[in-house]
C-alpha cells in the first residue's frame, strides 16, 4: 500500500509478545514491525494464512492485552503478517502504550499522534528499491494498515 493511503504508523520494534493459538497453546515470539492495525511478528509452522489467534502483549503494568488477530500473510524469511481483529479504541489505546515504553527503553521517545494519518512524501525522492521488496512492503501495509474489523 502506498504511504498516501496508509491509515496507521507503524513502528519498527522487537516487542516480546505471547501468541495463543484457538487450542491454548502458547508460544513466545518476537513482533517486529506494530501499528493499531496489526502487526508483524516472526513466523511459526503452525501458524497458516486465514489462522486465528490471540497475542499477549505486555503493558507498562505488567498485565496483558490480549489482542485477536488473524494471519494475512506468510513472507518466505518466515514472518507472520496478522491483523487485528475488533480491536477497540481502548485497545489501540492500550498498544499505543506498549509502543511508547518500547521506544523510551529505546531511548526514542514517542513524538508522533499513532492515531494521526501518516505524512505523504515526494515520490520521487529517495532510492529505488527492488521489486521484491516493494511487493513485500505493499503486503506489510495493507496488514499493519487494515481499518476492517472483522
């Protein structure tokens, strides 16, 4: 998805989260890339396109947000590309939350609204970047971006 058209940030982090498949079998991963639309997170062979699941993400308190996702994609390198489902506000208010903490261990403290639509910019700035990876970049924004919530 173009950057015009993205509905979210998304944020670049290692967030530790607990992915709960439908049976209660739980299994740790790492996300890697957030936004208050879905997320990418590393990959599991038991984990299919079309597969539901819950991720536990880990507040500032120490409590977890238990967040129902759906797996949109699989990317060969292994990554699960998943949306939330029926994501509340306070939901997303509570990533945002999570995203906040994660930047400030970081050091990089959260300057930027996540419910703001993200800034455009010149298209034709900037280098040119391989095919494969402008197909992966598109699939990642239309998951991380996704507005349906079903």
């Amino acid at each position: 998805m173009p950057i015009e058209q993205r509905q979210f940030i998304r944020f670049s982090l290692d967030i530790r989260a607990v992915r709960q498949t439908k049976y209660g079998e739980m299994t740790e991963t790492v996300i890697n890339q957030i936004s208050l639309g879905g997320c990418l997170a590393e990959g599991d062979d038991n984990v299919h396109v079309g597969d539901e699941f819950r991720l536990l993400l880990q507040l500032p308190n120490k409590n977890h947000l238990p967040l129902l996702c759906k797996a949109l994609y699989r990317f060969a390198d292994n990554g699960i590309g998943a949306k939330f489902i029926n994501v509340t506000r306070f939901e997303q208010e509570l990533i945002i939350k999570v995203i906040a903490e994660n930047l400030e261990q970081q050091g990089l403290p959260l300057q930027v609204d996540p419910f703001a639509n993200p800034k455009t910019f010149n298209k034709n700035a900037g280098k040119t970047v391989s095919d494969s990876l402008s197909r992966r970049e598109n699939i990642l924004e239309n998951i991380l971006s996704h507005s349906e919530q079903n």
